[in-house]
C-alpha cells in the first residue's frame, strides 16, 4: 500500500502530474484504491482530493468487479487503453477512455492512468455515420478507395473501389477485418501514417492486399473531430499508386531513367543540401515552379515559391516535423510559379539521409504538379453540394403533381441553394404569346403586372434567344425594359436561364442576388441544373395533365362503348351515336353519313341539326365529308363557309368549324362523323379533340356494323323461318290453294309488298290463269287471264327471266292490266317465272303502291321464294297425277279380288256366294272389336282369296258327293299352304295372307297346316275363323243339311277356348244378334 510519505519529492514528473490539463489518476493495482488525483482529475469528477483518496476505481466505474480486475492484470502485463463508464459526483454518468501504463511511484508499482472523457464523441460519431448514408451514393460511385475507420483500427465504411482494391469479395468482408493485423504487413505501421495534425494529411505507403499482394497507397487522410476537439473517426482516400511507387524506385536507380519518367509523369525531382543550404532541381521540377538558372536555390527561395496562405504552416512543417523530427517530407500545398505568377498545387516528397552521429546530410524527393487532381477534388465537393441542393428540391417535388404545386416549391428551394429571397419563374403562354409570373418572390412580385412579350426584356430575350443572360446590375443593364426600372431596387444583379422541356424552351427561371453578391460559375452550374429539373417538372406535370385527360377521355370512352353496345338497334343506335359526339366534343351540332359501297356515295343517315335533308347524298370526294371518305384521313376546318372544297349543298349553311373523321372498321369505310360549330363562334377543334373523335368513331363503327350484322342476321333468319314455313306448308298440306295463299300472305309480310298473286300455267290454252291472291283491294285479279305472247306474265314465261315496271305508259296496250293498275293504286310491279325441272309452272307477281328500288339480296330472295312456290306447284300436280293412278289401280286390284272370288264361287256351286256372306261377317266382327282402317282392307282380300289354295287340289276330292277319306282330308289340309305358296310372291296380297295361310288354325293349337295357338294365330284369322265356321255350319252341304242358327251358336259357344279366341266368340255373338245374310 502506498501513502502520501512514500511519494517522492521534487519530482519533475510530479509536477507535470498535478498542473497538466489531462485527467489524471493514480491507482493502487492491489486494492483498486486510488492513491492521488490531479487537479484536472478533481475537476472532472467534482470530488475533492481527500474524498479520492477514500474511494476504489470500483467506486467510479459502473462495470463489474471482475471486468474491472481484468482490466487491471492487464494494464500491468502492458499498456492498455480502457473504455468504461465513470460516475461523477454529480451522478452523472460519462463514458471515459483510460490509457493505464504500470509505472513506479515512491518505489511501488502503481497504474497511472489517463482519463479523456469520450461521452460526446461516441454521440458524435452516431450522427456522422447516419449523416453517411446521404452521400453513400456518391461514395459509391469514386475510382479511388474511400474509407473511415475508427481509431482502433476497424472501417467504419468502404466503398465498392476500396473492395475492389484490395482484393475483397464484398463490403462486408471488408468491415469486418482488424486494419492492424489484415492491411499491413506488420501492425506497428499503421500508427505511423495516421498522425492527429488537425489537418488533412497525404502520405504514400505500402498495405496489403487479401491475397498478400502488397499494393502502394496515396492516403489523402485526415480526422473528425467532434466540437470538444476528441477523434470521432479517421476518414480518407486511397488511391493505388503501386505502378507510381515500383516507378519511383526504379528512378532512383536509374537517373536517367528517372528523369525521362518525370518528365513524363509531370514529376521534378530535387536534392537539398542540409550543410549549404540549397538545392539542386531537375529540369521538369524548374518547369513545375516556374524558374530558371538564374533562380537562388537555397531554403528561402523554395519558402518564396510557396503560396502566402501556406507559407507560415509549411515553415513550421519543415522546420518542426521534417528538420527538428526528423520525418520524411511528404505535404501537398500552393504555389505561386515564378516566371508567370500561376497559383499551383504541388505534392512535395524527399527522404532524409543522415550520419551515423544523426546529423542531417541532404533530402532527396520529388515535387510533382497536382493541380488537376486539387480541381478534379474542388469539383468533387461542390458536386456534393449540388447534390444536396438538387436532393433537397426533388425530396420536395416529389409529390408535386401539377405546376401550381411544383413551381413555388422549386423556386424556394432554388433561392435557398443560392442563399436568397428574390426571384421568379417566367412560363410561356402560347394563347397570349407571353411569359407570365408564377408565385414572384422578393421585389419580383411588384413587376408580376407587366406583360413580358417574347423577345422584350432580359426575360424575353433569353426565352427567344435560348442563351443565358447575366446581369451585374439590374438597373444598369440595357437589356431591363424601362417601365420595369422604377420597379427594381439599386444594388441587385443576378441571372436567367432558359428552361427546356423535350428540347423547347417553355420559360425562364430569374434569380437576384443583392450586392456585392456574386452569382458564381459553381453556382451557374447549379441553376442549370435546376433548370433542367424545372423543365422536366413541366414535361411530367403536362405529362400528368395530359394522362389525367387521356383517362377522362378513356372514361369517357368506356361509358359510350358500354352504352353503345347495349344498344343492338341500327336507327336508334346512329341517334345515340351523333348525340354522343355533339355531348362528348360539346359541339353545336353533329351529323353522320354512312358509306353506300355499291353506289360510292355517302348518304346522311342522321344529324342533330337538320341543315340538309336526312338522306342527302354526297359524292365521293365531294365537299369536308366526301374528301374524309376519299382519304380515310380526319380532316379539321376552322371555318367552313371560307373552306374552298365545301359542298354546294350546304350553300347558306351557318357552318364555322368543323370536324370530320372517318368511321373505319376492319379496313372497310363504314362511314363519316361530323361535329360542327355554327353561327358565331370562334371555337377551333384541336388534335386532341381529333383524337377523342377518331377514337370514338373507331368504337361506332364497330357498333354499327355490328348492328348491321344483326339486322342481316335477323333479316335472313326471317327470311329461312319464312321458307321454312313455306316448306312446312308445302309439305303439310298437297291442296295447292291452301299451299298458295300461305305462300303469298308470308310474301307480302317479309318483302314488305302491298300484293302479289300467282298465275299458274296451261300448256293446252297457252294461257296463265288466277290461281292465288294476296294484299288486293278489289277482285280485279282473280279474273286474270295471259296469253303468252302478250302482257309482262307472258313476256317473263317466254324470255323466263324477271320482269319489271314502274311505268304507267309501258301498260296502254293492255288495258286489263292498266286497268288493275289503276284501281289498286299501284306504281311498281315486279314478274317472277316459277320455273321447275326447266319446266315453267307460272308466275309470282308482287306489286307496290309506294316507290320502290329493289337490292339485289331482295331479288335473289325472291327468287328463291318463286323457287319455293314452283315446287309447291309441281308437288301438288304431281300428287293429283299420283292419286288418280293409285286410285285406278286400286280399283283394277279390287277388280281382279272380286273376280278370283267369283270364279272360285262359279267353279264349287255347293259353295256359291259364300266368300262374299264370310267376308261381310267377318268385318263386322273384326269392327266390334275395334279394327279399323287398312287392317279391314286386309280383312276383306283375305276372305274373298280365303280358299284360293284349293285351286291347288284336285277336282276329284273337292267334287266328290260323299265324305272324304283320311287320305283325301290330309291332301285338303294343304290348300293353306297352297294358298300362301300362290300369293306370297304378290306384293299387293302379302298384307292379306293371314286369313288364307292360318283360317284354319285353333285358338288350342289343334288346327292346320301350322298348329298355331292363341295369340299366335294372326287376330284377322281368328276372326276370320268363326265367320267361317258359322256358314258352314248354317249353309246345306252334299252330305248334310244346314244347322240352325240355334244349332250353329250353341257348337260356336262350346268351341270357346277351343277352336276360338274366346275374346271373338264375345264379340260374335254380339253382332250374329243383328247379322242378316
């Protein structure tokens, strides 16, 4: 333990303890007690010296006991510096560097320790590095390397050169390394090049590369302090000047060599003579201070070379640091040449060689011209400077939208770059021609009054001219119109510049500054950059103005597209059109005409503003519609009735300015849309409305030919249902009358005739006569009779080709025809031949009572619906030839039955007259139980051929007078089968063999030749059956009396489920009630 008797006495280094302005403690290493404090200390902390003598450094510090010992063992193994936080008196809390060195004191070993308060460096060092970032962009960007590191040895920043510079993947590689251990080849060397002068320093030294390359560096470093003076950082550039160093080495061995090099490289090289005083120089070094042989070479004539403003700091370098430290000369600093008087930059160099006693020899270096690079660097900073300025006002213009948000914002913050309160930007009006004021600051807003024409004043000879005008003094410039001089103050110069937007200048920007202020080149730079921001706000604003209409317009357009394609009408869609115009243009009028490809003519469809009749037509190139029409091109008048094309038809019309654009759809000219103004006014359309027009009738017409599509559509299906109609009734009904009048009545419907009638042709008569009639008023026509060789009838069945008129002269040679014509009102006729298989059926005859010009889709409709009506004509013909044959044949068919039957009857006389008394009987059964039709047909032709297969047997078993043998009645059974083999083959008679082939079947299965039984027995044959059996049993044979009718049915009732379908015996009996023979 130490105390006060140990301490030593007069000791120097006491003294230097106690008054120093550093904070100073002594501290025991054992016990932790502080064993004395200086006064600066007492100070610092605000305890007094007594108290510090009672207190452990525990007591100041606020870390923990163990971090503290640790602390200690090592600032007595070595000398340490120490960050901890240190409580003062006051309670207050200060981070505190300790540099701790183990020194002895009164023959005890103590820690002396330094304390320099490091609280608002390290705060200070925050803010620097986030006030970093804003400039990172910038820092990026350099060649050379730039950097900042801390004291310690670690980077606080790098940029993407410095990476690249020494070898390193990425920036954060690069942050993370020890500066000491990585960059230098040993750590001692850093601590070398980085002196605290309190100015920038400039020093060349080797570092090392990621790989161990070594690479030689130009550090243009220097600190930051904070306002207390303590070190926040250590910052700089590098710059790679290994291919410099590795040359200069080779120079000093070769002086040629070297020579030649600095003669090259802009480098003089110099030898100073520490025992004489002076110094010899190169030949390119004479160049670079500008002097000559003549010249005294000596300390004071280089101290005359340097610039006055450098003069006294680099004395006191020389003769303190390089001299009395002997430290290599290494400084950049100004010059003023000798023979021209040019301030220059050099970059001085030597190296000091010395004898063995440390006496100083001479100094040899070099001297090299660096002017280019101080003004490459000048300009470097005053670019960070406008940048900042430009970053400021396009911070503050970025969510300006229109010009009167963007203008005053820019213009405040182009005065405050250029630290001033007056000035105004100046924008051309073309409707006035003149510039005018927008938000003037200062004395500019008493001269915001004065109409500024283009080409008058400083403003409008800059805007005409495009050059920038500079002016010293406003009041003294001949270019400042005089009624503006009472208006500006004495005492102000300034600036205007010309603002450019997409190559054309659209204004002026003017700034004043109050003498003797000066607008500056640097500050010159900055305004046109300025100016080029305000012209690219003007360009974006009118941009955003014009994106703004363009959407109002696509609005706009959205809304009458949708309403346009709600509307499927073609009339009350062309009025929906032209409304549409005159309210989206807010035009006087509007008016559409649509293009007629067959005739090459316009016709106006539709107008708002009747000037000519709706249905006028228009030449193709005849007046502003026809001339669209011809070019297919837009076409904008400013007036009309001064227009040298416009069209005779609108002669008097009050038309002024007019605006005409094509209706295109798909490369097909649909028509023209026109908007008007009329009367006085001195409205013009502009491209923009030509635009929203052009676009807008691009939509039209494609809803007019949509439209039109549909009326087609619609139109043909009309068309097919009226055909398919016709073919309905022609296949429904084979009465021609009936078919006819369907024919005209859907004619006079869907062709929109007033009547029409159809004469049909008698080849015999050579005649056309009445046949139908449709939309008469009087019966005049169904007296109708046309020779051929006379009438239109007759003329359109001979030449076979349609027939028209509309001429009342073309009927006086025949007079029933004028005559019809007359009474009927008519004033069109139109004669088609029905013409079928080249044969000529008669003709279709349709008639008008209004004028009438047929397309020719309406005549080919026609003719296809004569096409229609001639077959309908020859199908009902062909069925009248039809039905009278089959009626012959049916009859010659009935005919030839009746007569088998017959002969049959003629040949077995025990048997006359039975076929027809069975037949009858079994008809009326057959109807009781609910046969109809062709089935009672059948019935009857096979009961008349019932035993036509007996022909088949021989005479001598079918005559014989007695009962027949089991041999005969086995050859008897066959005349069934005899029957079928005879009239099978016979079309006509097939339907009607049930009745030969199975009339002799039982319902029990007991029957011939088939042994048929229940439903299989054909109906007809079963009820056939009993019709039999009943005359046969009531009719007399040879070999027996006839039963009686009593008889007959008791045997007919018994053979119920045997012999007969019980379901016939019911209905049998039902009509043998009533039957007579």
């Amino acid at each position: 333990m130490l105390d006060e008797s140990t301490m030593p006495q007069d000791n120097p280094f006491e003294t230097i303890f106690r008054n120093h302005n550093a904070v100073m403690l002594l501290i025991d290493p054992e016990s932790g007690r502080i064993v004395d404090a200086n006064i600066s200390a007492i100070t610092f902390y605000g305890y007094s010296l007594e108290l510090f003598k009672s207190m452990t450094i525990a007591d100041l510090t606020a870390l923990p006991q163990e971090k503290l010992v640790k602390g200690w063992l090592h600032a007595l193994l070595q000398e340490r510096n120490f960050i901890f936080p240190h409580r003062l008196a006051s309670g207050n809390v200060r981070t505190v560097e300790l540099n701790m060195s183990p020194i002895q004191w009164g023959g005890a070993r103590v820690l002396f320790s330094i304390v320099n308060d490091i609280t608002v460096r390290q705060k200070t060092e925050e803010a620097l590095r986030e006030s970093e970032e804003r400039y990172h962009s910038l820092f990026d960007r350099m060649m050379d390397g730039i950097y900042r590191s801390t004291h310690e040895g670690k980077f606080v920043d790098v940029n993407p050169a410095m990476v690249a510079m020494f070898g390193y993947s990425s920036k954060e590689e690069m942050l993370k390394i020890d500066i000491k251990k990585e960059l230098y080849f040993s750590p001692e060397e850093r601590g070398s090049h980085i002196l605290d002068t309190g100015m920038e320093e400039i020093e060349v030294y080797r570092m090392r590369r990621k790989d161990g390359s070594e690479i030689w560096v130009e550090d243009h470093g220097y600190y930051v302090h904070d306002d207390q003076g303590n070190i926040l950082f250590h910052e700089g550039m590098l710059r790679d000047v290994t291919e410099r160093v590795r040359a200069e080495a080779a120079f000093r061995e070769n002086d040629t060599l070297l020579r030649e090099t600095q003669r090259i490289g802009g480098i003089g090289s110099y030898v100073l003579d520490f025992l004489t005083g002076f110094w010899k120089s190169s030949d390119t070094l004479d160049r670079i201070l500008g002097i000559d042989d003549s010249y005294e070479r000596s300390i004071q004539g280089w101290v005359n070379l340097v610039h006055p403003g450098h003069r006294e700091w680099m004395v006191q370098y020389f003769t303190q640091d390089v001299i009395v430290g002997k430290n290599r000369f290494d400084r950049e600093y100004k010059i003023i040449r000798q023979n021209d008087g040019a301030e220059r930059w050099v970059h001085g160099m030597g190296e000091l060689e010395v004898n063995a006693g440390g006496d100083l020899l001479n100094m040899k270096g070099t001297i090299q011209d660096v002017t280019s690079r101080k003004q490459m660097e000048d300009d470097l900073r005053q670019s960070l400077v406008e940048l900042e300025a430009l970053y400021k006002i396009s911070s503050s213009l970025r969510s300006a939208q229109t010009l009167e948000e963007a203008m005053p914002a820019l213009l405040d913050q182009t005065l405050a770059a250029m630290a001033t309160d007056t000035g105004t930007i100046l924008l051309y009006d073309p409707k006035t021609n003149e510039l005018r004021d927008t938000n003037p600051r200062g004395w500019f807003d008493d001269l915001k009054d004065i109409r500024i024409n283009i080409g008058e004043g400083v403003a409008g000879n800059v805007f005409s001219t495009g050059q920038m005008h500079v002016s010293e003094e406003f009041i003294k410039d001949p270019l400042v119109r005089p009624d503006s001089l009472a208006r500006i103050p004495a005492g102000w110069g300034g600036a205007c510049l010309p603002i450019r937007s997409s190559d054309e200048v659209v204004g002026v920007l003017f700034i004043a500054v109050q003498l003797p202020s000066r607008i500056t080149p640097e500050q010159i730079k900055l305004l046109h950059s300025l100016t080029e921001i305000a012209g690219s706000i003007i360009e974006r604003t009118r941009l955003f103005e014009e994106t703004a209409r363009r959407a109002k317009e696509f609005e706009s357009l959205y809304q009458t597209s949708k309403a346009l394609s709600e509307q499927t009408e073609l009339k009350p869609l062309l009025n929906l059109i032209v409304i549409t115009a005159k309210k989206m243009l807010d035009s006087a009028s509007s008016g559409m005409y649509l293009f007629d490809p067959v005739k090459s003519e316009l016709e106006l469809i539709m107008d708002t503003e009747p000037f000519i009749p709706t249905g006028s037509h228009l030449m193709i190139g005849e007046g502003a519609a026809g001339l669209v029409a011809q070019t297919r091109q837009p076409l904008r008048i400013d007036d009309y009735s001064t227009w040298e094309g416009r069209s005779p038809q609108y002669e008097g019309v009050p038309l002024r300015a007019v605006l005409e654009v094509p209706m295109m759809y798909g490369g097909e000219l649909i028509g023209v849309l026109a908007v008007d103004e009329i009367g006085d006014s001195d409205r013009t359309y502009t491209e923009a409305d030509e635009r929203l027009l052009s676009l807008f009738a691009s939509q039209a017409a494609g809803a007019v030919h949509s439209a039109r599509l549909r009326e087609e559509a619609i139109k043909r299906l009309r068309n097919l249902q009226t055909l398919h109609e016709v073919d309905k009734a022609i296949a429904s009904s084979l009465d021609l009358r009936i078919t006819l009048n369907i024919l005209l009545s859907r004619i006079v419907d869907q062709l929109g005739v007033d009547a029409a009638s159809v004469l049909l042709m008698h080849p015999y008569e050579q005649t056309l006569q009445y046949a139908a009639s449709c939309g008469f008023l009087t019966s005049l026509i169904q007296a109708a009779e046309v020779r051929l060789n006379d009438g239109f009838a007759g003329r359109s069945i001979m030449e076979r080709r349609i027939v028209q008129t509309t001429d009342p002269a073309e009927l006086i040679g025949n007079q029933p025809f004028a005559y019809l014509w007359s009474e009927e009102g008519f004033c069109h006729y139109i004669c088609i031949p029905l013409i079928v298989k080249g044969e000529a059926k008669g003709v279709l005859e349709l008639y008008h009572r209004t004028p009438y010009t047929p397309s020719a889709e309406w005549l080919e409709f026609v003719e296809t619906l004569a096409g229609q009506a001639a077959i309908s004509i020859d199908n009902s013909q062909l069925f009248e030839n039809i039905q009278r044959v089959n009626m012959e044949l049916a009859v010659a068919y009935e005919a030839t039955i009746e007569g088998l039957s017959r002969a049959l009857d003629m040949r077995y006389s025990e048997i006359e007259g039975q076929t027809l008394r069975v037949a009858n009987l079994a008809l009326l059964v057959a109807k009781e139980l609910g046969i109809r039709d062709q089935r009672l047909q059948r019935i009857r032709h096979g009961a008349l051929l019932h035993d036509i297969g007996k022909m088949g047997i021989s005479d001598r078993i079918l005559l014989k007078k007695g009962r027949l043998t089991e041999k005969e009645w086995e050859e008897m059974r066959k005349h069934p089968t005899f029957a079928y083999q005879l009239l099978n083959p016979i079309q006509y008679l097939r339907q009607a063999l049930d009745i030969p082939y199975c009339h002799h079947e039982k319902w029990d299965g007991t029957g011939y030749p088939r042994a048929l039984k229940g439903n299989q027995i054909p109906i007809t044959a079963r009820v056939f059956a009993i019709a039999d059996v009943w005359d046969a049993l009531t009719s007399p044979r040879p070999y027996r009396k006839a039963w009686t009718k009593k008889k007959a049915l008791v045997y007919i009732k018994a053979q119920s489920g045997k012999h007969f379908d019980p379901q016939v015996v019911d209905a049998f009996l039902r009509v043998i009630e009533t039957f007579e023979d």
